[in-house]
C-alpha cells in the first residue's frame, strides 16, 4: 500500500521564502530551460517535470505539481522532496544541475534546508555527467550503493544506462522516399541486428492478418486527449503491476508529461503522440509516446509506454501471434516521425531493470550513463524543526 505524503507543501513553503527569487514554479521557466539545453537527457520542459514532479503520492505538492525549478540567472536545477518507497521521511532531490556556479548553488540550497531545520535526511542530486559525478564526490558526497534510492534499483531509472538512437543507423530512406528499418551494423549489435526489423515485420503481419492498421496521432493536451492520455499511462502501469514487474515510478509521476504542454511548437520542439489501433468499429489507444528537443539534432523520449497485453484490451482477436512485437514496432514508428523532423539522436533515458534496459539495447541503444550522488544525513537529527514536531523522522 502506497502512502500519501502530506508534508512537501510544508518544505516548499518555508524554502520558497528562503529563496523567493530563485525559486520558481518550473511551468514559469520553460524559456530559461531551453537556453541551457546541451542535448543532455533531463535538462528539458519535461526532464524536468517528469522527475521533479509534485504528483507522486510520495511527494505530493498542492502548489506545485509540475515540481520547483531553481534558477538564480546562471544556473539551473530541478527541487523536488519524495520519500523512499516504504518510508514517510522525506529527502531532497536535486536533479540536473546546469550553469555558471551550479555546484555552489547546490551547496546554498543544501545549507539553508539543513541550516534551518527543513531537513537532516541524506541528500541526492540525479542526473549528473561523469565530470559532475566526480567534483561532487570529492566535495563531501557519497556513491549511491552507500545509501541506494530503492533495493532493487538504486538510481531508480538510471540504475542501467541511458540508451542512445542515431537514427541513421535504424532507418533508411527507400526509392520512394518512405523510411523503413535497417540490419544494424555495428558489432556492438552483432547477436541481434535484425532483431527491431523483424519485430516490425511481425507486428505488421499482426496487423495485415486481423485487418488492422496502427495510427499515431498528436497528443494535443486538449482535456480528451489528455483523459485518454492519462488513461493509457494508468492501464500501462495496471498491467506491469499485476506482472508483479513494478519498480520506482508511478503512474503520477507522468501526470504533468500527459498535461502539460511544453514550451515550443509541436513536431519542432516536442513531440507527444498517441497510438492507436484502427480496424472496423475498432479505435483501441496502446500507446503514448513524448519527448522533447534538446539540441539542433537531438530529443529525448521521456514517456514510452505501449500496452503489450492483448487480452487486456477490447480488441475481437483470436490470433494474437506477432502481437508482443507492439513495443518496437511504436518505437519504430516514432524514430520515424522524429527523424522527418531533423532529429538523428534520441536520448530515451535509462532503465530500473535488466529487462527495459534490455529491450532498448537490443533495439540499437547505445549506452550513455548518468548518475546519482548522496550527501549523508546529519549526523545529529533534527528535532522539532522550528518548533515543529515530528514523528520518526517523517521529514
């Protein structure tokens, strides 16, 4: 059983009065965002949003679902305060720190959380290059397996490597002009090279046979497509949850990506679909795809989520063969749709398993690691905060 956290609300409110100018609401900042953008995975509208989001039932926020953004005019960084699963005590998260003076704005915000009792809990910043991985070591933090996020992943989706598409390497242009999929040729890929063209092949012989066709379509965030959207986000989770395959995120993590728009223009600067399969009296959504660009050339894929269970979808259909073939044939899909846009590098983030790690590596992901930190917890615990109880550590 999930326990709702109730006591975010009282961390932003007295941070945000330390820090009332740099502090912001990061919907508010979406244009600064953009400026800092280096093509890295999680410095973007949605990195942002996705993983420093107030809608975690962990971490709840009443003013901010979309989460806070620290930004002083030189550096940037995502604030989000979650519990670990099975814990009320909270910690705070830095995500993504980027800028002139990012590490010495770390270092304030840390200060003044511990320096005015907000919190004694161990710290963790997310998202860091190698670089950054090293200066913060050396400067007092920690390596994650000291105090791991979760037990089973300890970086939560960076516990295996981000996986990187080059395009050009997945997709050719035929004498019509159409792309279609490619043999890998890297030896990386060696043991499996065909294996996304083949499970194209199938899915599309799935739908041939049972007189279906797959349709993607823009995610407008108007409020049917986002009561649809968020639909297929909490069936997605339903599924994997009952497969007993359920680590870290939660379907509210995903709340602010389905509703809210990023800064630019659609299929230039961001890029939010919806799948469907279409057939006679058939219109069944199964997938919702959303990225963003985060470079002249590049974009990352932040939510990725095809419903792969036929028999939990209303769909007349006996022969089911070629069906589980459905996630890399979307992906597929939309590597097209991104490439017609000029895009030729996807950052699809990292993975909490083996298994989603390896479903990306065997469709052509290139491994491209990002990395947590901790700073320990106080070695005297806070007690009463400023004249605030609480119970067992709950903050």
């Amino acid at each position: 059983m999930r326990m709702i956290a109730t006591d975010r609300d009282d961390f932003e409110r007295e941070l945000t009065k330390l820090l009332p100018d740099e502090l912001h609401d990061v919907r508010t900042r979406f244009e600064r965002i953009d400026e800092h953008k280096d093509g890295s995975f999680a410095v973007s509208d949605v990195g942002y949003m996705l993983y420093g989001n107030g809608c975690n039932l962990r971490g709840s926020s009443s003013r901010y679902p979309a989460g806070l953004l620290y930004d002083d005019g030189e550096a940037v960084f995502g604030v989000g305060y979650f519990s670990k699963e099975g814990s009320l005590r909270k910690h705070l998260h830095i995500i993504a720190p980027r800028g002139e003076g990012a590490p010495e704005a770390v270092a304030k915000v840390v200060g003044l959380v511990r320096d005015n009792a907000l919190s004694d809990a161990s710290v963790y910043l997310r998202h860091l290059d190698d670089a950054q991985r090293e200066a913060f070591l050396a400067d007092g933090y920690r390596e994650i397996d000291t105090d791991p996020w979760h037990h089973l992943a300890p970086e939560e989706d960076e516990s295996y490597p981000n996986r990187v598409f080059r395009l050009d390497d997945l997709l050719a242009a035929n004498e019509q002009g159409d792309l279609e999929v490619r043999t890998l040729s890297s030896e990386a890929h060696r043991s499996f090279r065909t294996k996304g063209k083949q499970a194209h092949r199938r899915f599309q012989n799935f739908l041939d046979r049972e007189g279906l066709r797959f349709e993607l379509v823009p995610h407008t965030y108007s409020e049917a497509d986002c009561r649809t959207g968020y639909g297929i986000v909490n069936e997605y989770f339903e599924a994997r949850r009952q497969q007993g395959a359920l680590i870290g995120s939660t379907p509210e993590d995903y709340w602010p990506v389905v509703h809210q728009q990023p800064h630019g223009t659609a299929e230039h600067d961001y890029f939010a679909y919806r799948g469907y399969l279409v057939g006679e009296g058939v219109r069944e959504p199964v997938a919702l795809f959303v990225g963003e660009r985060t470079g002249a050339q590049s974009a990352g894929l932040y939510c990725t989520l095809t419903l792969r269970f036929p028999q939990r979808l209303a769909l007349a259909v006996e022969d089911h063969r070629g069906f589980t073939a459905i996630p890399q044939f979307v992906w597929l899909e939309v590597f097209k749709r991104l490439h017609r846009a000029g895009i030729r590098e996807v950052d699809a983030g990292g993975s909490e398993t083996l298994g989603l790690d390896d479903q990306k590596r065997q469709l052509g992901g290139q491994a491209r690691k990002t990395h947590w930190v901790v700073l320990p917890e106080m070695q005297e615990r806070i007690l009463a905060g400023a004249g605030k109880g609480t119970n067992d550590g709950e903050r």
